[in-house]
C-alpha cells in the first residue's frame, strides 16, 4: 500500500519524534508515580497510543506535529504538539482528588521544553468545598 504524501509526511513526523516522545510520557508517568501511594494513582502514558496529525502553527507558521490519546468513551484525555521550532507541551488528564492533600485536585500532568530538555508538572486545583 502506497502512503499519500500526507501521510508519508505524518508518519517521517511521528519516526522523527518518537524518542523523545517516549521519553516525554516517561518524565510524565515519573511526575506523577511520585505522588501515588497506589495503583489507582500510576499513570502509564504512551507515546504509541497517540493518533497524530499535521497543523500549521498560527503564530511561527511553521507545521507541528499533534497527537491526542483518547480514552475509552472515544474522547480526548490528552494532548502532545510538536512545534517546528523544537518546542513542545504535552498535558494528560487525571481528574483525581490529591493522595496527599486533600485540599487538592489533580487536573492534569503537563510537560514542556525543546528538545532533551523536558519539564513536568502536576496542574492542581483547589478542591470544591
């Protein structure tokens, strides 16, 4: 089966950042097992369970790469973008009280950079009274 040219440039897109895809999930899973005190609160993100596609960066004008995990109700629960620049930001839903403060709740898991670079970190919120 012959790739049309989209696909052919999604799929040299996706090879060209698969490693540090895997390691994005893997500093976002780290991020997150930190805290969890049980299985209910591992998170096990991964880079092949993406669907992907190419969008034009409206600021750069520059095509990046976006990749959606979806969960088992068919919506989304998470998001990675490639930019052109080299830049990236990635965040997965957790929507789960804090397991050590109570106070808090656990949005989402987000992580950010350029290149090697890649910092995580919890999006908490105070939690509803």
């Amino acid at each position: 089966m012959q790739l049309n040219f989209q696909e052919a440039s999604i799929k040299s897109s996706i090879d060209d950042k698969t490693s540090l895809g895997k390691s994005i999930c893997h500093a976002m899973n780290t991020e997150m097992n930190k805290i969890a005190n049980s299985d209910e609160y591992k998170l096990n993100i991964c880079f092949e369970d993406l669907s992907f596609s190419i969008s034009k960066d409206s600021y750069a004008q520059k095509d990046s790469l976006e990749g959606f995990w979806v969960g088992p109700q068919k919506n989304r629960i998470g998001s990675i973008v490639f930019h052109g620049d080299g830049t990236f930001y990635a965040e997965h839903d957790v929507i789960k009280a804090h397991p050590a403060n109570k106070k808090w709740f656990i949005e989402a898991v987000t992580a950010w950079g350029k290149g090697e670079n890649i910092k995580t970190e919890l999006r908490l919120l105070p939690y509803p009274e």
